[in-house]
C-alpha cells in the first residue's frame, strides 16, 4: 500500500494546470458506445476510474487507443457485450453509466450496482425510475442489475431529487429513443452540459442541459466526433482551497472561471483575494482565514465535492464557521481524521460547527474518500511537522499527478511505499 509524506507548513506559491474533469469523462466515457463510428476523447484525465473506465470498454469488445497520455480513441463498432460485472466495475459510481449507454445501444444491460465513496446510502431509486418511463424492465437479481426493454421510447420524467447520476443516464438511455424525452428537475452540473454537449456533437438532439429542464429528442444514429473535456471545477477548487488554506498564492490555469463561482464567492468570504483571468484563476491569502457559513447544494449552489477541503480550511479560520451538507447524508466521515490534526469539529447530523484554532498539528491520518482524501493532503501541507497519509488509491481515483502538481507548487509531497521507498508515479 502507498502512502503520502508531507512536511507541511509552508505557503504554495506558483501556478498550476488543471486536468480533464473526472465526473464528465466517467459520463462521456460509457456515451461512446452510442455512436456507430470511432471517438476521440481529448483532456481526459489520467486518473484510475478513467483507467477501470478504459479497460471496461475494452472487455465489451470495444477498440482502446491510446493516442497521447491526454487523448484516446474508441471504436465502439465491435462492442457486443451488455454485461459490466462487479469486477469491472471495480467499486466505482460511474460503473452504472454503462446501464444507461448499453440500454441506449442493446436495448439491454445487466450491470454490477455501482459502488464509489461511502457517504451512507447511494440509491439508484431515480435512475431506475427514468429507465422505466421510457419503456424498460429493471430487475436486480443475483448481485446484478438488469435492465431489458423491446424499444425504448420518449418519456416525461420528474425527478424527485435532483440527481446528477440519474440526469446522465437518462440521457444516454433517451438519445436515440423514439420520441421527446423531457427531464423535470434536472441536475445542472458542468459534467451535465458537457455530456449533452458531446452527444449532440455525434448527432444527438439536446436542449436545456444546464437548466432545470432537458429535452431530447431521440435521433436514428450517432456517429463518431472527436471531443474535448472540459476542466475539473472541483481539482481547480482544490488546489484554490489549497492555496488559501496554507496562506500562498497560486494560479490556477486552464480552468472556466463561470463553474467555480460557487467556490470563489466563498473564498473571498474567508478573506481570500481572488482575481479572474479569461482561463485562470489567481488566488492569495493575505491573512488568517475568517469563519463563515457553508451549505453543499446541486449545481450551481457550493459542491459537496469541495466539503472536506473547504472545512479543512476553515478549520484555521478565526471565529467559528458552520458547514451543512444539503445533498449527501454521511458525507462528514474525514472529520475524525482531521481532529487527530488538532481540529475542532463538532458533528451533528448533516451539520458541522468547526471552531478555528490556530494551527493544525501532523498526525498519521486515512483518506477515508477521495475528496477527504484532498481534504487530508490540504491539512498536511498546512500543519508543520510530517503527516503521513495511508488509503491514497481513493485519491488517486480523481486526481492526476497530484504529487507533482502540489510539489510544483512549493509542497514537500511524496509518495511512498511500504518499506518508505519512492513509489512509482501513477499514471
Ligand atoms: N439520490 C437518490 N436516488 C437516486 C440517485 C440519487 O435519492 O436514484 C440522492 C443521493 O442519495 C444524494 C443525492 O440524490 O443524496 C444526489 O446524488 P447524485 O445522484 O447527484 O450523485 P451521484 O450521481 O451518485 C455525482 C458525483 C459525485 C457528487 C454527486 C453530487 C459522479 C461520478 N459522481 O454522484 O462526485 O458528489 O454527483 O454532486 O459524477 C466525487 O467526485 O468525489 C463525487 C462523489
């Protein structure tokens, strides 16, 4: 098992570049298997659930080219498979896309249940709803589930919870039905409208994505495209938060400051100076942090997926700041490893009432999942002193290079083995 050594307490300084956003590439991934012609994805990330995603195509039956270590190129023309098992599936949320892509393509698809970060329940409650409307049988039977219809057709399909996962497959499994699909209540993430952006760029017939509401109306065939994925919001939110938290100033570089608005607005909150660029963003922090309030919402409200590293910031913050996570009902798992640091954090439910000390301390600390495994990488490069992180593989789920992107920065980052050797790089 690899682990991450920090020797913390110095501000980041520098710039850095921001990768291919991991939740748009696990959606566009799976998509290709609608078009009947070669993909070429490029900006995709090199991170594992790409890797898992990449292989998983390939045991489908489809072409996997590697092309650069950014672009790839997939011919789905010989994919035959509509069976994703747990092994493919490897523990990732993303693996019930291919429900939705394989129903979009088969009219069939027996998928593994998708696994990803534990943050209590993970219901799938709303996709199945939607794959119902539009004509198909779902049955979960012998650990797998199986999804069957004669033909898909058009469906008008409320959400009762806005559902980034459901908004997605949905729209894989509508693109070529017959008829209109309309989604009420839809998820408005970035990774939503590059997803619609994509498929309408094979052919497909999408509207709204980015709204409330998403039409589609199905069309005969999609062909292949070449794409390229739009930036993370939440790695360039991290590496703001991170240069916030240790009180440096760092440029983020290849981002779209329109989908990080959310995370600005509460940086400059803490007291953090912010300037926008038309593809970068600057960020220095003059002073202590100041407290303030969170609240985790759907897009375009603050992401869940910044939770840990906001919080972990305002861990140092003067005065006592209150976070409310709205969107998951366990997502506060990373604070007992963030009080072994000499946090002061008090959970209630889904609220956290963080009472800012001065500094945090180095400990030995989990990444308990990938966003709080980001949260434990920000406390260790801002707490003096060696903090060891152990449980990385679910960091590296979602973040490129993130040991060469931080120690460009400034950051005294390695990652180890067991016996305390350097580790290979991922990639
Ligand atoms: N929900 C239901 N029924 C459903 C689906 C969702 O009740 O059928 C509930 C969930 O329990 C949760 C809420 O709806 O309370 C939102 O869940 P959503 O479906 O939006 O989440 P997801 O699609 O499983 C994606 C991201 C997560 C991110 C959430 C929310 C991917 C692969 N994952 O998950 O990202 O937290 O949206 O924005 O896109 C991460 O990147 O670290 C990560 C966890």
């Amino acid at each position: 098992m690899e682990k991450f050594i920090i020797n913390g307490g110095r501000p980041l300084h520098g710039s850095v570049h921001i990768s291919g956003a991991k939740n748009a590439a696990v959606a566009i991934l799976p998509a290709v298997l609608l078009a009947d012609s070669p993909c070429v994805i490029e900006n995709l990330p090199q991170i594992s659930d790409v890797k898992t995603l990449l292989t998983s195509l390939s045991e489908l039956g489809a072409g996997v080219r590697i092309i650069n270590k950014s672009t790839v190129e997939i011919d789905p023309r010989h994919a035959a498979s509509f069976i994703v098992t747990k092994e493919m599936a490897q523990g990732m949320r993303a693996s019930s896309y291919f429900l939705g892509a394989l129903l979009g393509r088969f009219c069939k698809a027996r998928v593994a249940p998708p696994g990803g970060c534990d943050f209590g329940v993970r219901p799938i409650d709303q996709h199945i709803k939607g794959f119902e409307a539009l004509g198909t049988r779902v049955i979960i039977e012998n650990g797998m589930v199986d999804a069957r219809a004669a033909s898909l057709h058009g469906a008008s399909i409320y959400l009762d919870v806005v559902s980034v996962g459901a908004t997605i497959n949905i729209m894989l499994a509508a693109v070529k039905a017959r008829g209109l699909t309309v989604i009420e209540n839809a998820a408005r993430e970035p990774h939503i409208v590059d997803l619609a952006n994509f498929l309408n760029s094979m052919g497909a017939d999408i509207m709204g994505a980015g709204t409330g509401v998403i039409k589609i109306r199905g069309v005969e065939k999609l062909s292949g495209t070449q794409y390229s994925i739009i930036p993370d919001q939440i790695e360039a939110g991290t590496y703001m938060v991170a240069a916030a938290a240790t009180g440096g100033d760092v440029t983020v570089e290849n981002v779209t400051p329109k989908h990080l608005e959310s995370i600005i607005a509460k940086l400059i909150e803490t007291g953090a100076v912010i300037e926008e660029f038309d593809e970068a963003v600057r960020v220095r922090m003059p002073g202590r942090p100041r407290a303030c309030k969170v609240k985790t919402l759907p897009h375009p409200g603050f992401p869940t997926d910044m939770q840990p590293q906001i919080s972990t910031l305002l861990s140092i913050a003067d005065g006592t700041s209150i976070v409310t996570e709205g969107v998951w009902d366990n997502r506060f798992r990373y604070v007992e490893q963030l009080t072994l640091m000499g946090a002061d954090i008090q959970v209630d439910g889904k609220t956290a009432v963080i009472t800012g000390v001065e500094h945090l301390k180095s400990a030995p600390v989990r990444a308990v999942d990938l966003r709080a495994g980001a949260a434990m990488i920000i406390a260790g490069l801002m707490a003096p002193g060696e903090t060891v992180i152990e449980d990385i593989s679910h960091i590296d789920r979602g973040y490129e290079l993130i040991t060469e992107k931080f120690s460009s920065l400034g950051a005294d980052i390695k990652r180890v083995n067991d016996y305390g050797a350097p580790a290979a790089k991922f990639a």
